[in-house]
C-alpha cells in the first residue's frame, strides 16, 4: 500500500496537470491579450470546456496540495463556470441579467467541484478569499464584465500562480480604464478597492497598495473616488 501513494499522488498530478492544459488552451484560443472573450466562438467550442468541467466534478483539491496549486485550482473552477453560466444565457449583454428563481449569478447554487455544489459566492468568499487568502486574488477570479480586472488568457498552476497574479495586478493598476492615477493628489480608482478594501489593508491604506504596483506612485493622502462599474460583457 504504501508504494501505491506515490503512484497514486504522481497520477492525480498528472491528471490536474493534463486537465488545466485543456483549459489553458482554450483560454488562449478564445480570449484575447486585454481579456476580450469571444464568446460566440466559445460557445462552438462549449464541448471542450465541459471537459474540463466534467474533471472539476470529481476532483477535491487535497489538504496536502500546497497553497498555490489550491489556488490555482479554485480560481480556475470559478472562471470556468463563470464562462459556463454566460455560455448557459448567450447571448446576453451582462451576467447582472442573469436570475435563477430571485437568485444572482454569484448566488446561484451550480458549480460542482469534486461532487459538491457551490456558488461562485462561496468559491470566491469563503474559499479563496478566507482559507487561501491573497489580495490578488481579486486580479485571478473573473465576472465577465467591463470593469472587472481583465480575464486571463492563461490557466493558473502551481508553478506560475504567483509570478502570474503578480503580473495582473500591476497590469491592472496601470490601467487607464480601471484606475485614473495621472493626478496623484487626487484618485479614480475601481470599486473592487471600495467592495473589497478590508483585504487591500492588512498592511496599510490602499494608496500603500496601489503603490506596491503603480508606475509613478501616488501621494500617500490622495483623495480617492471610486469610479462607476461597467456590467456590460466583456465579450468581443
């Protein structure tokens, strides 16, 4: 038996390895460098992404996988079945349109990973941002609109999780559309540092954050303004 584990630790590995391959590849087939998806060629493609869904539904992220490869894993499962749901309502022009008996996109009970149903609420909430937390993940996890930072067009793995997440957040910092930092006494910066400013922080305001990543540093008493989100999809 004990000669089985490593055998049996070196399959499942293989397997996650070879299935977010899958979704990698259809990342970058269908969603460009500035996180435009093209959704109608997505949905001619829908059978490959429940491929890589169908492995979701029966694989439970283990205790023993590090923090990244679990992160990596969940915030793939839930852009994964953030495309399912648009994919489930295409054509549609923004996932706020989307009800399931009163219930919102985010609250809908519909994502199975490793034989359990969940919301995209409790994925991002009670997983990602509670047990694994990292104020990135707010860059990884996708909601398929305008003002969300873009969608990756690349999988999340183990190895490249935190140079990637790393990547994203100072891409979207910089972004002109998301976050106006030209006048640094005074801030337009997306409601995702409002909604979400308690996990910005932990080690000080969110100016110190912006400035972790901002190519000319703001004035740390800036006047900060959240700037209006765009719910329309962020399709081609």
């Amino acid at each position: 038996m004990k000669k089985l584990i490593p055998i049996i630790a070196l399959f499942i590995s293989v397997t996650v390895s070879a299935q977010t391959s899958v979704f990698n590849g259809l990342l970058s087939k269908h969603v460009d460098a500035k996180g435009n998806v093209n959704y109608k060629a997505l949905k001619k493609d829908e059978t490959t992404l429940d491929t890589y869904i169908a492995y979701l539904e029966k694989t439970s992220p283990s205790s023993s996988w590090s923090k990244n490869k679990q992160m990596a894993f969940w915030i793939n499962a839930y852009n994964a079945y953030t495309i399912k749901l648009i994919l489930n309502n295409y054509p549609i022009k923004s996932i706020m349109k989307i009800k399931k008996k009163g219930k919102s996109a985010w609250k809908i009970p519909f994502a199975v990973v490793g034989g359990k149903t969940y919301t995209l609420d409790h994925i991002e909430h009670n997983i990602l941002r509670k047990k694994l937390f990292d104020p990135r993940i707010h860059v990884g996890v996708n909601c398929a609109s305008g003002s969300c930072p873009k969608l990756h067009n690349k999988a999340f793995t183990a190895s490249n999780v935190d140079g990637e997440l790393e990547k994203l957040m100072k891409q979207f910092i910089n972004d002109p559309k998301r976050n106006k930092l030209k006048k640094k006494s005074t801030i337009h910066i997306s409601e995702i540092f409002n909604w979400f400013k308690g996990d910005f922080t932990k080690k000080g305001s969110v100016v110190d954050y912006i400035n972790k990543y901002a190519n000319e540093p703001v004035d740390a008493d800036a006047k900060i303004h959240h700037l209006p989100y765009d719910w329309n999809l962020n399709g081609k």
